[in-house]
C-alpha cells in the first residue's frame, strides 16, 4: 500500500469515526428534538379540577415543555374516579406509550395490587416514574365542631369522614385505624376528589377526612390551620417534622411491631405523594429526557417562584428513588402484606 492509499484509508476512518460521533452524540439530540418537535404531551390528571393534584399537573404543564427537547407544548387532563385508580388503567392500557401521554395519580395506586384490589390489573413496579414535586405527610383530621379531639376518642363515638374510592389513602388509612386500633370511623366514599371532600366538611355532610396532604392544606386552607377550623388526630409520615410536633404519628400509635410495619407500609405513599409517572414501555431515551427536564424543570427559578406563591412546597424526590421505593414494597415480608390485606378488605 503506498502512501496515496495510506492517506485516504485514512481520511475514510476518520470520517466513520466523527459519523459515528455523531449518531452517539449530536444525532441523537437532534433525533430527541424531532420527536418532541410540534408536537403536544398530555399529563392526564387522576382527580377532579381544583385540588393539589389539579395544580401541581398544571404547575408541570407550564413548565415542562421548556425543558424538553423541541419545546413541545403541554397540556392537561382530568379523568377524575376511585381515588385516580381509572386513570392509571387508563396509562397502563391505552393511552400512547411514546412519551407524549403522562400522568399525576395518587401514590396509593402502587399499593393496590399488592392489596389485592381486583381492579387493579396493573404491575406498578413497569411505570416509568419521572419524579415527585415534594414528599408529604397525611393527616387524619376533623371538623372543628366534631365532638372528638384524639384517636381515642374515636374509639368511643363513630365519626363520618369521606373518601375518594379504591386506590386512595382517604379509604385505607381510615381503615388502617378501625382494624389497627378499633377506632370507629364511617367511611362515605364516591368524592371524586380531596376538593369535594373539603367541601363536605364545609357543609356537615362529613365530620372528617383521613389522608389530606398537609401541604395541599397549606396552599388550600390554610387559615383552617390558623383559625382552628380543623382538628389534627394523627400523621401517615415516615418521619415527623416541625410542622406538627404535637400531632403523633400513626406508626406511634400502633400496639404491635406487625401493625406497625403495616402503617409504614401505608406510609410510604408519602414518599410517592405527588408523583409526575410515564406509562409502561417508554422508550429508555425518551425516559431519560423525561427526567432530564423533570429535574430541570424543579430548579427553574419560574416554577419555583409560581409554586410559592401558589403555596405548593418544591422538594423534589427523583424517578429512581421512587423507583426504588416501589421495588421494596413489593418486598414486604409476607405476614404484613396479610396484616394490609386484612386491613383493606374490612368494612
């Protein structure tokens, strides 16, 4: 071979290797850019209008698109029903698979199946999570003209809450409550959000409601803190904070080590609280720039800013750590999960 020949074989390697450069590098961000390009994605919403989950979708919905590559606008669904079980069957089953259909549901939907709920035909654990806004802790709490101020005092007297359906905190930790330490709580199910719920208390038609965000409350109602208008019993945390020093936690109020676990079972949805999920199947790029322009999205100083004066708390809990989460609940020894079954299936 002479040197001519040397020099082309030369050139020709180079070209192959900036060509394949590319296609590792500048093509693929092109590639990821046309997929999203005039383009419009969809966060479908598992509750009513007007609620925290309500805001926090539209909160993602302003700001995400930027965050994306080709900017592709972003928009809003509500598909309210069984505490946000019909949509994620929805996002399991039919809705698009390609990245351009997500979903805010409530982190109850993880547990579900592994209480045997019938209608939850779904795997949670083949979700794409995106990421969290903020952890949360949950309150069960009454109307400030119910004649109960403590847990105990639910042991005496029955006391109305209501609930959103299957798949929701409002039924099961009510529930946790009456099996775990024979509270007497009436459960009123069929709300199709925590924003009806609130105005049921308004009224008189319940007395409480177990499973209401404290942040949700914040940025809701919160001169009902202020004022007094509603009365703490316990919090569904993992851990307390400062908030509520003086409310205890329901995982302190549990007389066994099994029941214990299964409140830290019921707990965890915390951790899951306002969750922004991808469908089954996405593809893994399209996932990872999903998470890309979740996490850039959280730092953006416009989101930051319209979430506080919105009073919607920004701490962000990430896809993989969700996902991690979601892989040891299905780990649960399995005399727990027969303690939660038990739980779930009481009336």
């Amino acid at each position: 071979m002479n040197a001519v020949e040397r020099g082309r074989r030369a050139v020709l390697m180079l070209a192959a290797t900036m060509l394949a450069a590319c296609s590792l590098l500048f093509c693929g961000a092109v590639g990821a850019a046309d997929f999203y390009q005039g383009k419009q994605v969809t966060i479908v919403v598992g509750f009513s209008a007007g609620g925290t989950y309500d805001a926090t979708a539209r909160l993602f919905a302003r700001h995400l698109g930027k965050h994306l590559p080709g900017k592709p606008t972003v928009i809003v669904r509500n598909m309210p029903g069984a505490g946000s079980l019909i949509a994620t069957m929805s996002l399991y089953g039919s809705l698009p698979k390609d990245g351009t259909t997500l979903g805010v549901v409530g982190g109850g939907i993880v547990l579900e199946p592994l209480l045997g709920n019938p209608q939850a035909n779904y795997d949670p654990r083949r979700f794409n999570w995106i990421g969290g806004r903020t952890p949360d802790n949950f309150l069960c709490l009454v109307w400030h003209t119910a004649p109960v101020n403590t847990l105990q005092d639910v042991i005496k007297r029955e006391t109305i809450v209501g609930a959103t359906g299957p798949g929701s905190r409002t039924l099961t930790y009510p529930k946790a409550f009456n099996e775990l330490l024979g509270t007497k709580f009436k459960i009123v199910s069929g709300y199709p959000g925590g924003n009806e719920i609130t105005l049921a208390l308004e009224r008189g038609e319940v007395e409480g409601y177990c499973g209401w965000a404290l942040g949700s409350i914040k940025s809701r109602n919160a001169d009902w803190i202020r004022d007094g208008k509603i009365k703490p019993l316990a919090q569904f945390t993992l851990s307390k904070t400062g908030n509520l020093p003086n409310v205890p936690l329901a995982t302190d109020l549990a007389t066994t080590e099994n029941g214990r676990r299964a409140i830290e079972f019921f707990a965890a949805d915390s951790v899951l609280a306002w969750p922004l999920v991808a469908p089954p199947d996405v593809p893994a790029e399209r996932l990872a720039e999903l998470r890309a322009a979740f996490d850039a999205m959280m730092r953006d100083p416009q989101l930051l800013a319209e979430a506080a004066g919105q009073g919607l708390d920004i701490d962000p809990v990430s896809g993989a750590e969700i996902t991690a989460l979601v892989q040891r609940l299905y780990g649960t020894p399995p005399e727990v999960l027969d303690l939660v079954r038990k739980i779930n299936a009481a009336r």
